[in-house]
C-alpha cells in the first residue's frame, strides 16, 4: 500500500528529516500558540462578557483542569507497560554459547 508523501515525511524523520524539523519546530509551535491564544484570550475574554468572569481566574481553571487530566492520565494509565507491549521484541531467539576453552 502507497502511503502519501507529506504525511510520511511529516510523521518519520529518517525519510525527510528536514520537512520533519521544519514541521515539529515551526508548525507545531505556531498551532499551539493559535491554540492557546484562542482558548485563553478569546474566550476567557468571551467568559469575561458572557458569565462575569474574570481571566485571570479562567486561565488559572483551564490550567489547573490540565494539569488534573494530566497527572490522572499519568496515574490510571500504565504507559510502561503499554509501552512494553507494543514495541518489545516479540521472540528471543538467543544462540548458544560455543566452548572457548577446551576441556
């Protein structure tokens, strides 16, 4: 199956490492920052109007409702587990030791 060129260059650095940098260094920053600049200023400042809220108050809730989401994620996931499972090697085949020394 043909994977598509931008997708696979933008997801494996080993087949184009500089649309890869590029991409997490610039694009992912940029998204983020838009992000965050919308939920943070836009909407606090929507909240603000709308439920007589103010932003400072609404920022430090979404950042402490992140935080929680984060260390819950941390704490009910096994992600070593997980991680084990998934990229371990599935069968051992260990060769034999020969004899070094005769005897």
């Amino acid at each position: 199956m043909k994977r598509n060129f931008v997708t696979t260059a933008l997801a494996d650095p080993t087949k184009n490492l500089l649309l890869f940098l590029v991409f997490s260094t610039f694009g992912l920053t940029l998204a983020s920052s838009a992000f965050s600049d919308l939920v943070l200023n836009s909407f606090g400042s929507w909240m603000q109007v709308q439920l007589n809220i103010s932003k400072e108050a609404f920022r430090v809730g979404v950042f402490s409702l992140i935080l929680l989401i984060l260390l819950l994620v941390i704490a009910v996931t096994d992600l070593n587990d997980w991680l084990a499972k998934r990229y371990a090697p599935t069968t051992v085949k260990p060769k034999p030791l020969k004899a070094t020394v005769g005897g």
